[in-house]
C-alpha cells in the first residue's frame, strides 16, 4: 500500500470514528494529516513537495472556509480537509472537495429523509424532525479515498 493511501485511511477512519462519536475532530488529526502529506509530497517530489503540500493546505482550507464563516460546518471540518489538502495537493484536493461536497449532498439528505420519517411516526416531535447538526468526515474521507484511486 502506498504511503499516502495508508496515512488516508487511518486518519478518515479516524476522523470518522471521533465526528460521529462525539462530533468533533481533535486537531491531531488535522495535523497528523498535515505532517503526512508534508512527508509524502517531499519524498515524492524533493523540495517542489514543500510547495505543493503547502498548496493543497491553503486550497483545503479555502474551499471550505465559506462554509464555516455561514455556519454550514465545524472548524474541525475545515482543519481536516486542510490537512488532507497536504496529503493530495491542489490539484487532486479540487477532486476530493468535489467528491465530498457530493457525499455530503447525498449522506444529509439521508439524514434529513431518516428523521423526516422518525419525526412522521413520532406524530410529538417537536423539533420537525430536523437535525441540528451532521458529521461532515466520512463525506470528507470518503471524498479523499475516491481522489486516490489511480485514474486511467
């Protein structure tokens, strides 16, 4: 297994494991994720890595930022897709982001149609049925692993 599909994987597992069981994502992850995709880019590309980790970081931040800034996401989201941007750099980080915004489409709807129909069956529910919040790192993992995948 390559380098950066493992350090991937036990980080997005990770950072699943943590969002959906207390909905936060410790800032190790994040930072392990950033010091991997430091590690991986540098010893595939020397010096130039350095660039591209750094590149991928400011363009995993960026494209999640507007989203925290309304309220849409957590900070720990922004921080993980950060970290991972490291681990892909700018070019594949625009492919996971597409992945993940997808993912998430998909995975909040599920969520909002399961508690639609809880909240249907309830018949008391008070809140609507609605969710106040959803775990964003398996969109976020998931969109990663995907951006992996060799292509061609």
């Amino acid at each position: 297994m390559r380098l950066d599909v493992a350090i991937a994987v036990t980080l997005g597992l990770a950072a699943v494991v943590t969002d959906l069981r207390s909905r936060t994502i410790p800032n190790w992850i994040p930072v392990a994720a950033l010091a991997g995709g430091l590690l991986c880019q540098v010893l595939a590309s020397g010096w130039r890595g350095v660039w591209e980790a750094a590149m991928g970081t400011a363009a995993g931040f960026g494209v999640f930022l507007l989203f925290y800034v309304l309220g849409g996401m957590g900070g720990g989201d922004v921080k993980l897709m950060a970290g991972f941007g490291a681990l892909l750099g700018a070019g594949r980080l625009l492919e996971a982001a597409l992945w993940t915004a997808g993912l998430g489409g998909l995975m909040a709807l599920g969520v909002l149609g399961f508690h639609w129909v809880r909240a249907r069956w309830r018949r008391g529910d008070q809140d609507g049925g609605r969710p106040r919040t959803i775990p964003y790192a398996p969109a976020i993992a998931a969109g990663v692993w995907l951006a992996l995948i060799p292509k061609g």
